[in-house]
C-alpha cells in the first residue's frame, strides 16, 4: 500500500439547481470566514479491479463518520437529462433514491467506499462521458444540498481520464478507476446544525436603503425560507442561521435576485463585465462570521450601476 499526504483545498460553489452560483476569481472579503478544510494523512489505499468496458469506477475516502443515509452520484451521462430533486444517476441515468447506485463500503478499509456506473453513449462537450457531483443522499434533495466538498482526484491510483468543469463537476472522459478524497459535504443529515452569527457590512446603498436577507444551502436556496438580516449603525447587518459546515449563503434584496452585490474584476477586459457577482460564502468551524463588503472600489450594489461606471456582468 502506498502512503501520501493529502491537502484539502477549498473549492468554489458549484452546481446546483436553484442557486446563483460564481466561478470568477474575486477578491476576498475582509475580515474573511474561514472555510472548513480538513488535513488527513490516508495510510491505506484499496486496490480494487478496474470496471468492465464502459464504465468507471469511483473509489472514495470520505472523513470517518460524515455517511449515515448512504452516497450517491448526482449529475448526467447525456448532458441533457440532469438528475432532479431525490435522484441520483442509476444504470441507465437518473433514478429515484430507491433504483439509484448506491456507494458501498468497502471491506477492511474504514471512510472508503466505491460505485460503478455506467458512461454515456456518446461524448458531448469536450468528450465528456459522466459529470455530476458525489453527494449524501438527502431528505428532500432540491438543490444537491449533500454535494461533496474540498475534493481532490488521486492521480496516482486513477486510471480514468477525468477533469473539473466550469461548474465545478467531477468530469469523466474514459472508463477506468477514479479515486477521490473528499474533505467534507457542503450539507450533511449525519451533522448536527449549530447557530451561526452573521455579520456583513454592506456597499452604501445608492439611493434609499432596502430591506436584505440571506440565502443558501443552509434553507436549501428557497425564496421562502430566507433569514432577513436586521440593520445597524454603519451599514452593518446581523442575523443568526442554523446550518451546519461547509453550508453556503450570500446576501441579496428581500425577495429576489434583482438586488446583490457585486466586485469589481480587475482582470476583466470587456468593460461591460468587469462588475460581477460575488460568489457564495462559506461556512466552516467558527460560528461567529463576519463579511466586509464596504470597499466602494471593490464592492457594490448591482443597481447601483446606472450611477457609475463600467457594466453589470
């Protein structure tokens, strides 16, 4: 058995349906959450026999004691038939929680697990075969609120061609082995939720301040279980949420998404794109999180654009 070390990163946001989501670099917040990231030294590595013709076969480590309702496979073998709410991909493609394929643990090595599942017809994109996301299964899954997080793909056991794509998917280009280490989920039944306190200081409002709330993972990113954030002095907002690590929120005008904020990207050559959308924040072991989005140069309100230069993106 071969040892390595192994360094969780944190990864932007993902997929998911329902959710805004950002993949452009930005500039972080200051003072900045803390992502939670994880540092494990694996020991032990399975060897297990590549799949039949046709298919490929993910072998995972997953921190020990994060599974309680089993691990899936969330995603597409066609790039048009998307698994939807409490589906996961099956033999021939999305299935209910009861026909999926279901990880199974894999005996003597405790936190591996390994699915096998079967490649698409014919390559779409840039040869794509399978992408997706490898997630808990979840109660009532709108979102892919069990999405794997922190991820890393062990090339050196891996015998499948795979990428990440721009949406942040686990990308398979041929059949073989892919082993993956996987930091944590962004949400977990098997956790238990803790408060979390948040504070964020907002752009100045370019005309009459409007009510804000936050929205995430940690409500599942419905329109109707929003926190509202109360106001203080100095533009400095503060509400309390329930959720557990790795969950993902953002700020935005009550209601809808008419209303967020945005950075300025300095790298942007197309001055009509330069202001973006900041992407989601999240959550890690601190429970007290605190955001600074008050730059003027850096930071503002995307209706705000019509007051000032460059375009909205």
């Amino acid at each position: 058995m071969k040892k390595f070390f192994l360094a969780f990163m944190a990864v932007a946001t993902i997929a998911m349906v329902g959710c805004k989501k950002n993949n452009d670099p930005v500039p972080t917040p200051t003072p900045t959450p803390t992502p939670g990231t994880d540092t494990t030294v694996v020991d032990d590595i399975p060897e297990i026999d590549a799949p039949e013709a046709g298919y490929v076969t993910f072998v995972i480590n997953i921190p020990k004691g994060t599974e309680c309702n089993g691990i899936a496979f969330k995603g597409t073998v066609d790039g048009i038939a998307w698994t939807g709410a409490n589906q996961y991909l099956g033999e021939d493609g999305p299935a209910d929680v009861d026909n999926c394929i279901v990880f199974e643990e894999i005996e003597g090595f405790d936190g591996w697990f390994a699915a096998t599942y079967k490649l698409g017809a014919e390559p779409w994109g840039d040869g794509t075969l399978l992408a997706g996301k490898i997630c808990l299964i979840y109660t009532d899954d709108g979102s892919w609120e069990g999405q794997f997080v922190n991820w890393t793909v062990n090339e050196d056991y891996s015998t499948a061609d795979n990428g990440r794509d721009k949406d942040g998917n686990i990308a398979i280009f041929g059949e073989g082995l892919v082993y993956v280490t996987i930091g944590g989920w962004q949400g977990s039944e098997c956790a238990t939720p803790q408060d979390y306190n948040i504070t964020v200081i907002v752009p100045e409002f370019c005309d009459e301040p409007f009510d804000i709330e936050l929205i995430g993972s940690f409500c599942g990113w419905a329109d109707d279980k929003t926190v509202a954030l109360v106001a203080g002095e100095n533009n400095t907002y503060t509400a309390t949420i329930t959720a557990t690590e790795n969950a993902e929120w953002k700020v935005r005008g009550v209601g809808s998404w008419d209303k967020e904020i945005q950075y300025f990207d300095e790298e942007e050559e197309d001055p009509t794109k330069q202001w973006k959308g900041v992407p989601n924040n999240v959550l890690g072991k601190d429970l007290n999180v605190t955001v600074d989005y008050s730059d003027a140069e850096t930071y503002r309100w995307n209706v705000c654009a019509d007051e000032e230069e460059g375009g909205e993106e």
